[in-house]
C-alpha cells in the first residue's frame, strides 16, 4: 500500500510537471508573439521620430536665413514640455549631468 501511494504521488507529481512544462510553452509563445509587436511598435515610432526629426531640421532657419545643420545641433525636450535646438556639445554636457543626478538618487 504505502509503495502504491508512492508510486501514485511521483506519478501525480509528473503529471503536474508536465501540465507545468505545457503552461510554460505556451506562455512562453505569447511572449515571444508579445516582444516581436513591441519590436513592431517602437521600429515604427522611431521611424516616425526620425521622420518627425528630419521634417523639423528641414524647415529650420537660423538668423540669417540659412539651414539648420542636424549634425550641429539636436533637439531637446524639457520635462516642462518645452523644447529647444541645442547644440549638441551642450546637449552632451547636460545628458552627462542627467546620468550624475539619477546615480546619486539611486
């Protein structure tokens, strides 16, 4: 009797496994199906920001009339919602200064 109870509860115990290891897949195929649209999605709106990026460097003028150069410069959006063209050496400047602030809030 106690080797059949034995023999009944490993096999409960593989079936459970089993069941387990199917759950898994199968959750585990939804994810990989959720990440490729995820990838999908943020391909696209990058897509779109770039596009978004080179229309606005398009229609720029500097003082005198001529092109903004994207190379020189780059777009920064504040928290607030306000948004600036700032040279990029600036824009490094103040990212550097970003990271210093998060690593010492961390």
């Amino acid at each position: 009797v106690a080797a059949q109870k034995c023999r009944k509860r490993k096999l409960n115990a593989i079936l459970n496994l089993e069941e387990d290891v199917c759950n898994l897949q199968t959750q585990k195929e939804s994810l990989k199906k959720e990440h490729s649209q995820c990838s999908k999605s943020i391909n696209q709106i990058k897509q779109k920001l770039n596009n978004l990026y080179h229309d606005i460097f398009s229609r720029l003028r500097d003082d005198q009339g001529r092109p903004v150069n994207p190379r020189q410069y780059v777009i920064h959006c504040n928290s607030n919602g306000s948004v600036f063209i700032i040279p990029k050496h600036l824009a490094k400047s103040e990212q550097k200064q970003d990271n210093r602030k998060e690593q010492k809030q961390k």
